[in-house]
C-alpha cells in the first residue's frame, strides 16, 4: 500500500474512512527524527469484533519526518463546537432579554395608558354591585336608586376617557363623529331607558335639565374658578359666536313646539285624540329639522371652518404665558392681588409629549363595557324615581332635572373647571356649549325619532311652558355674558345663582 510512512506499532488501516470523527495525537517522532502533524480519522462503520479501524494521513504534504506533530483537529472541533455553543446562548440569552424587554415596555404602556382611567371617583364603583344587588333582591326603592345612581357617576367617567382613547386611534372626521355619538351617551341611555317604561315626562325633563346644567351649572363653575386665578380671560370670538347660534336656534326649536302646543288647545275644532297626533307629527318634523342642523354643524367643525378648531386646539395645547412655571408673569388675583395668593390647582404640565391612550381593542372593550353596565343601572335608576321620589319626598321633575343630569355631566364639570383654571377658556366653552348643543340638537331629537319606532307612547319636543322659558332666559343670559369675548368671576357667579334658582322653583314645585 502506497502513502505516507506510519509509525511503528501502528496497524494497517484497513480501507479508507468514511466518517469525520478525527482524533489527533500529539508528536510523534519517526525513523527520520523529524516531526510531522499526523491526524488520525476513524471509520465511521464498527467491525464488532475488533478495535475501529484507523487511517493516518498527512496535514501536510509530503512524507512524514520524524518528531512530526499531530494535530488535535477533533479537541479543536470540540472547542469549536463549545464555542458555537457558547454564541448560541448568548444570542438565544440576547432574544430572550430582546422578548422580555419588549413585554415589559408593551405592559409598561398599557399600565400607563390605563393609568387615564383612574379617578377618585372610581371608590364609587362598589356601588354598581350593590346597586344590582339592591334591585334584584327588592330591597327599598331608595336603596336601589341611591346605589346605581352613585355607580354610574364613575362609570360615566370611564365611558368618556374610553370615546377619547378611541377617537384617538382614527382621523379628525371619525374622531369627531365618535365624539358626537357618545359625548352624550349617558344621557342617552338614561333616555332609552325611560322610554321603554314609557315615562316620557323623565325623557323631557333630563333632557331639559342637562342643557341647563350644562349651559349654568358647568359654564358657571369655569368662569368662576378661572376668574379667581385669572381677572379676565379671553375668548375667540368665532367660538363664542358660533355657540351662541346654535343654542338659540335650538331654542327656536324647542320654543314652537310648546307655543305650537298651545295653539291646538285654543283650537276647538280638533279633539284630543287629533291634536295629540298633530303635535307629534310636528316634533317629528322639528326634530329632524335639528338633527339636520347638527349634522351642518359637524360639516361646519370638520371641514369648512376645521383651522378655527384646530387654532382651538392649539391654544389648549399652548403653554401659558401667565403661568410662572412655564416662564410667564403669575396672575394678579381680582380683588387686591388675592389671585396670585391661591395656589396652582393643576400643574401645568403642557410638554410636547402626547398623553398615553390605551390600545384600540382594549378601549373599545372597555367602552362596551361601560354602556353595558351604565344600560343596567340605568334601568334601575328610572324604574326606582317614583318610589325614591315618595320616600324623601322629593317631586319627580326635580329628580329628573336636577338629580339626574348630575351623572351625565360629571365628565364635562370636572374637564370644564380643569381647563378654565388653566386659562384655556375656549376650551372650556366648548365642552360646556358643545355637550348643551349636542344634547339640543342630536340626544333630543335622536329620542323624538325612536319614539315612532319603540311603542304607542311619542315623545315630542313640548317641554311645557316653564321648562321652555328657562330655557330660553339661560340661553339669553349665556350669550350675554360672552359678548365682549371676555370672562371673569362675577359673570360666572350670575350664572350659578341662575341655576340655583331655577333648581330652587322645581324644589318647591314638588
């Protein structure tokens, strides 16, 4: 056999080797007392009866010399392999860190996100089991109404953060429509229900009492507060104008319903039975009329004139100069400097740095929860007024128009005085005014409509004489006080005493 010399004592290999397994020796001095790299390969096949056999060859050409060395390819193969073993755990380590890094900044996110739906109202939720509880295990009717009316305040405020969260996640149209849809959801829903147990004097009346509230109690309150930090603040005079518009051209609508009302009874050619009819179909009419507008409006906010709103927002957005924190001058108080001795309710913290939403899913999820829960308390809330109403001897009217619509506009009270005490009083008007005309324009005339889909029992826009003349005085008084585009305490105080009197008349009414 030609090749290369081997060392003596060595056995004749026996064919050539078909596996990689190489084991190196380490130097090996042949006849020639030269030395040689030697590697030695085993033969991937095993004969049982003897030893696996081995063929040497040269790691380098030419004959072998004495003192050659062999080479420990195998133990280098061995360190090889210890060291892609070593990269492959520190790669699949590095992932493994990449993984739990990024779950904990998605968690990180959602905590945060979720952090928006926290409130010192949400103690009020343990109420919402109780209130459930109450009404299904008849316990007395002031229990029951006393319970789901303190759950849904937070509720209502959860169902409002969720419509933002979600606003967010689309464009400016959508956002807006959304906005539109569900701004009003709570007094909605208290509608529907009262509309399925045909109480159509609550619907009117929490209708009436939310624009109220609204426009006396909520406005009132922002220019109160923020004139106690602030001695005027400004208002654009496009938004001022464009409020008081719409809120007496819904008062035009609700106005000629009631006088037209009185009309068919001075008529003595129709009977009840006609007149009734007559006037739902002419509140029907009015309604989509309204609704017709509203849908103008958001055209009007969208699209057409969508920079002024946007300026708007930009104005929120803005630091306040006035504000020392932010480098401005501190405000000087109303009376005396008295102002700049109060001290900053709310931090100003207007960084460039938009506000954590939660995730499309999860908002939406919370959002359908929330109308699920607020339908069910809801519902106990009417069924329970006229047996709430008999206990504390309360009047129904006043129940409906003063109670009520507190748990609708928790949301736009608490968000009104935040960002007037913060001098962005455009804002804060359009909360105030934009959930009066929604409810004006889309809640009211949306629960005309359904009426005529629902039942025998048609709800129209005849609010009753002194319902309409409170309305329309607030309206008048409202626009009055934004007329020169400037607010300061006093205005907002006349504004509250308007709505402590006006609380005070259905108080005694009974």
């Amino acid at each position: 056999m030609t090749g290369p010399s081997r060392p003596n004592g060595m056995a004749e290999p026996l064919g050539e080797p078909r596996g990689n397994h190489d084991i190196s020796y380490g130097s090996i001095d042949n006849a020639a007392g030269g030395a040689s790299a030697f590697t030695r390969r085993r033969s991937s096949h095993a004969v049982p009866s003897r030893m696996p056999s081995t063929t040497w060859r040269s790691a380098r050409e030419g004959n072998l010399d004495r003192g050659d060395a062999l080479t420990p390819t195998n133990s280098i193969r061995r360190r090889e392999s210890a060291v892609s073993d070593s990269a492959l755990g520190v790669y699949g380590a590095s992932v493994e860190r990449k993984v739990d890094l990024q779950l904990h900044e998605r968690h990180a996110g959602m905590v945060e996100a979720l952090e928006g739906y926290n409130s010192p109202m949400n103690v009020l939720l343990v109420f919402v089991p109780l209130g459930v509880a109450a009404a299904l295990l008849k316990w007395s009717q002031t229990l029951v109404f006393v319970f789901n009316f303190l759950g849904v305040i937070p509720l209502a405020m959860i169902l409002g953060r969720a419509t933002e969260d979600i606003a967010a996640h689309t464009n400016q149209t959508i956002g807006g429509l959304i906005n539109a849809t569900f701004g009003n959801a709570v007094e909605l829903i208290l509608s529907f229900s009262a509309l399925k147990q045909g109480k159509l004097d609550v619907i009117r009346n929490t209708l009436v009492g939310s624009v109220l509230s609204n426009l006396l109690l909520v406005l009132g309150a922002s220019f109160f507060f923020g004139g106690l930090v602030y001695p005027e603040q400004e208002v654009l005079a496009a938004v001022a104008e464009a409020n008081g518009d719409l809120l007496s051209f819904s008062m035009f609508g609700f106005v000629l319903p009631a006088i037209f009302s009185l009309a068919l009874v001075s008529n003595t050619t129709m009977d009840e039975t006609k007149r009734e009819v007559v006037e739902a179909r002419f509140s029907l009419f009015t309604a989509i009329v309204l609704l017709s507008m509203y849908i103008l409006y958001l055209v009007f906010q969208l699209y057409t004139h969508a920079d002024l709103y946007a300026e708007v927002e930009e104005e929120a957005a803005a630091p306040d100069p006035r504000d020392p924190e932010a480098g401005g001058n501190a405000p000087s108080g109303p009376i005396g400097g008295a102002g700049s001795a109060l001290p900053p309710p709310v931090e100003s913290d207007d960084s460039p740095v938009s506000e954590a939403v939660a995730s499309l899913p999860v908002a939406s999820v919370i959002l359908v929860s929330a109308v699920v829960v607020v339908s069910i308390c809801s519902e106990f809330v009417v069924g329970s007024i006229e047996g709430f109403s008999r206990s504390v001897g309360l009047g129904e009217s006043f129940i409906a128009l003063v109670l009520l619509p507190i748990i609708g506009n928790a949301v736009e009270h608490w968000a009104a005085v935040v960002t007037a005490i913060k001098d962005k009083m455009d804002l804060s008007i359009g909360i105030a005014c934009g959930s009066s005309v929604q409810i004006a324009l889309f809640a009211a005339p949306v629960m005309v409509i359904v009426s005529w889909f629902t039942g025998e029992a048609r709800l129209t826009l005849n609010f009753h004489l002194f319902e309409t003349v409170c309305l329309v005085m607030s309206v008048q008084v409202v626009t009055m006080t934004m007329r020169d585009s400037r607010t300061n305490w006093l205005e907002g105080a006349v504004l509250l005493c308007c709505y402590l009197i006006i609380a005070s008349a259905f108080f005694f009414m009974g």
